[in-house]
C-alpha cells in the first residue's frame, strides 16, 4: 500500500464535542453570559445557609454559670426542672454526711454539726441542742435524692427514725436538705441559700409526684403513731413546749445581758450559747416568741418556778393572723378539713419542724402552716379576757346590735371578695382553668396511678367536685381526677 500520499497530520472531519469547547471558556465569561440563571441560583443557596446557621444558633443550649451543671437554664434565668425519679440511698458520700449530721444531733454535737452545715443560726443551734437532750438514738437515716441545680449538688429528702428517751416506738420523720460541694470537692449541707433562682429550684422539684406521695407517706404514718400512743403524743407536746421555753429563756437572757442566766445556759450548752451571743439576732421571729413567755423573769424570780403547766398553757395558744386552710396532715396536698378565721385562736399539739403545726380542731387533730400564727402570751390573754367581761356586762343592747351588724357586715364582705376571686365549691362544674402543674390521676388519692400531667394555665373540663377535695375532670380526652384546690373559674 503506497503511504506517501496520506497526510497524518489531517484532521478528522468528524464533530468536536460541543461541551470540549465550552470547558475551555473563560469561567467568567461564562458567568456573565448566562447570569440571569447563575444569579438566583446563588440566592436561594445563600439563604438556605443563613436559615441553617439561624436554626443551629436558636437550638444551641445556654450554659449554666459551672460549666458541667446538672440542669440547664431557661431564657429567663430559671433553673429547668428535670423530670427524674427518687433514688433511695444511691450516693454513698451524700449518705455518709446525712449520717454525721444525724449521729451528732443525736449526741448533741453542735461542734461536728457545724462543720458539715454551713447557714446554722443561733436560735436554731440552741434548740437542736435541746431536742437533743430527750434523743437516745436515731437508727434509721435513708436519703431520696434529686439532682441540684449546680454542678456537684442534691436534693435530698432525709427519712429518719428517732428514738426518745423512756419510748420504744421509733417516730419517722422527713427533712430536705441542700447538698454542694465545696472548692475542695467535700460535700456540705447548705443552710444558707441566698439565690431566689436556687430556692424556687428546690421547692418546684419538691413538687413532683414521688417526692410529695413520699412526704404524704411519712406524715401519715407519724400520724398513726401519734393516734395510737397517747403517751408519746403527750411527751412530744410537752417537750416542744419545754424547747420553746428553754430557747427563749437563753435568747432573752441574751439580749438582756444576764450573766448569771448565761453562766448556766453555757454550763449545759456552751457552743450554743458563745454563738447565740455573737448573733442575738439570728431568728427574730421565734426568739421574740420564746422570750415573751420568759419575759420578767429577772425581775420576779418566783415566776420562773411556776408549774410546768402553766407555762405550756402559754405556748400552746396561737391566733391566726389571716385566713387559711385547715388540713388532714402536714402537707399542702393534704384533704382540707376547713378554714380559719382572723383572730381565731387554737391550742398548738406540736410545732413540727417542717414548719407545720398540730393543733385540737372539732375534738380531733389538724395541721396548719405554722407562719400564719401568733404565740397568745399571758398578757394577750388576760386582755382578751378583760376584753370578754367588759362586753358581757354592757347593759346597752343598740352597741350589741352595732358590734353584730358590723360583724356580719365583714363576713359579707369576705364572702363577695371570696367570690370575686373566682373561688371554686363543691357544686361547680364545666370548664374550669388550672392554677398551677398538677397530675392528673385515676383516683381520688396521690397514691393512685398518673395519668398525665396537666400544666398551669390549661383548662380541664370538670365532670363532678367531691366534698375530700378532689375532682373528677377532662382534659385533652382523658379523664381523671385532681384537686379541687387547683381549680380557679375562667
């Protein structure tokens, strides 16, 4: 074959791909020739970055002031509740400082107390030196926990069994109680919480089912150790009294600067009463109460030596300052058995430490919140007594029928205020909103099984109010029931 008439160097006559051409355009011509295409295009990816990074941002979660706290804080500055169970004895070191704590109460040690309690006023370490006094022992100490709100720190719900002298039945009670961590990783009860956000922390997760079915719990079987030992119910009535007393006289002697009356309180409470004297105002409110009881004692020296019952007669007495409910235990979700009325006075059982009080009510037993109460000392009394037979012995009936005219006067009023206030009774039904997060259960007891839980500002749809105080409701087409006390009308 004859080779030289071909020319190799000929290009082929075939088509060049079109696309070869173009990859070999100038990248910007190619822009500006087709940006009416181009342009758009990089407006809707720019805006789909700017709605990513916008959406990463919001769902970002706002750091705590410690880095690794426990809960996480809202836009507000409020500390987030977490819906956690109750872990029984799950923390040894929590267990191990409840134990300290409660072993040296019992043995009257306010030394070891302070170290491992930080806050304790003086009116308060006086009176645990008191009650340690009638303490033999104290055997049971179980600690329920919550996560605190800051890195390091507990809830913890303190059950205990105490043992008094001259009694076999061991009494149980309940305590909550702050637990931090200090700088040097040591757990420490905190007494002195200072933080608003803190505190409505601790008393929202106070709220929750199992912590309040737990408290219900250990208040009714206290109250059925109470009603089945009479002699026991007697001793600690008698024994708060002496407390109060005993406290009172210390912190007036204080105040007044009595020598000789701190010379035996420091004889039988030295640490107490060295740090009475450095705060004498640590606890106003009680110290005052007390020492009004004791008040002229060293001005007539006879008065200290009158008997035991007539000084128990005085603390016994409280008036209420306001109106409030009357409840089947001490707990805010105890039954309401009735209402106080202003100036109405009772005799107080027992003041609990759980800021409750025990007091004779329809010749039975009730509690009511100890802080709506004044103490009724020797000279209220004897005015009011004064008081009673000056009005007996008024011959004109025209300031009777005044006195009774404006009496009814202000119950009408109370009432039309009470009804404005959009109370509710046993006889109201439909829609009704809820004042605050409540569980809706299956039966009229918190012992009973949760349904759901209905949040504040929601409406239910009241099918029936039950005289205990609960009510049967609808709400987002479950039924159930809850207490009529969070119920308010539209």
């Amino acid at each position: 074959m004859n080779f030289k008439g071909m020319n190799f160097n000929k290009k082929s006559s075939k088509p060049e791909n079109p696309f070869a051409a173009m990859d070999k355009r100038n990248f910007w011509e190619f822009i500006s020739d087709n940006k009416k295409l181009v342009m758009p295009l990089v407006l809707v990816v720019a805006v789909i970055i700017t709605i990513v990074i916008a959406l990463k941002a919001n769902n970002r979660v706002v750091p705590t002031e410690a880095e690794d706290a426990q809960v996480t804080i809202d836009e507000n500055g409020s500390y987030i509740v977490p819906e956690v169970d109750l872990e029984k004895n799950a923390h040894e070191d929590v267990n191990a400082l409840m134990s300290t704590y409660f072993n040296a109460y019992a043995a009257g040690d306010m030394e070891t107390i302070k170290s491992v309690y930080t806050g304790l006023e003086s009116t308060e370490e006086l009176r645990l030196k008191e009650v340690s006094k009638y303490i033999t022992g104290i055997p049971t100490v179980d600690v329920y926990t919550k996560p605190g709100p800051v890195d390091g720190s507990y809830v913890a719900y303190v059950y205990t069994e105490v043992l008094f002298d001259g009694y076999d039945t061991a009494l149980p009670g309940m305590q909550t109680m702050f637990v931090c961590t200090d700088e040097n990783g040591k757990l420490y009860i905190n007494g002195d919480v200072v933080d608003d956000k803190v505190t409505e922390y601790i008393s929202n997760i106070s709220l929750q089912a199992d912590v309040v079915d737990l408290n219900n719990t250990v208040a009714d079987d206290y109250n059925k150790i109470i009603a089945s030992n009479e002699a026991l119910a007697t001793f600690l009535s008698d024994m708060s009294a002496s407390i109060q007393v005993s406290v009172g006289e210390a912190l007036a002697a204080i105040e007044s600067g009595d020598t000789s009356m701190l010379e035996a309180a420091n004889q039988e409470n030295p640490e107490g009463a060295e740090a009475a004297a450095e705060n004498p105002e640590g606890e106003t409110a009680e110290g005052t109460e007390a020492g009004e009881a004791t008040e002229g004692a060293e001005a007539a020296p006879a008065e200290q030596e009158q008997p035991a019952e007539e000084q128990q007669q005085v603390v016994k007495k409280i008036k209420a300052t306001d109106v409030i409910n009357i409840r089947s235990s001490d707990s805010e979700t105890a039954d309401k058995i009735g209402k106080t009325e202003k100036g109405q006075e009772f005799t107080q059982l027992e003041a609990l430490a759980n800021g409750w009080s025990k007091i004779e009510y329809n010749g039975g037993t009730a509690y009511v919140k100890t802080e709506y109460f004044e103490e009724v000392t020797e000279d209220q009394a004897a005015t009011d007594t004064q008081t009673e037979e000056n009005t007996e012995t008024q011959t004109e009936e025209k300031k009777e029928e005044q006195t009774e005219e404006k009496t009814e006067e202000k119950k009408e009023e109370k009432q039309e205020e009470q009804t404005e206030s959009a109370s509710v009774s046993v006889y109201d039904k439909g829609k009704m909103q809820v004042s605050e997060a409540v569980k809706l259960r299956k039966g009229q007891g918190t012992d009973t099984d949760i349904v759901t839980t209905i949040y504040a500002g929601d409406f239910v749809d009241v099918k029936e109010q039950y005289a205990n105080g609960w009510a049967k409701v609808e709400y987002n087409g479950k039924s159930g029931y809850v207490k009529s006390e969070f119920l308010k009308k539209e």
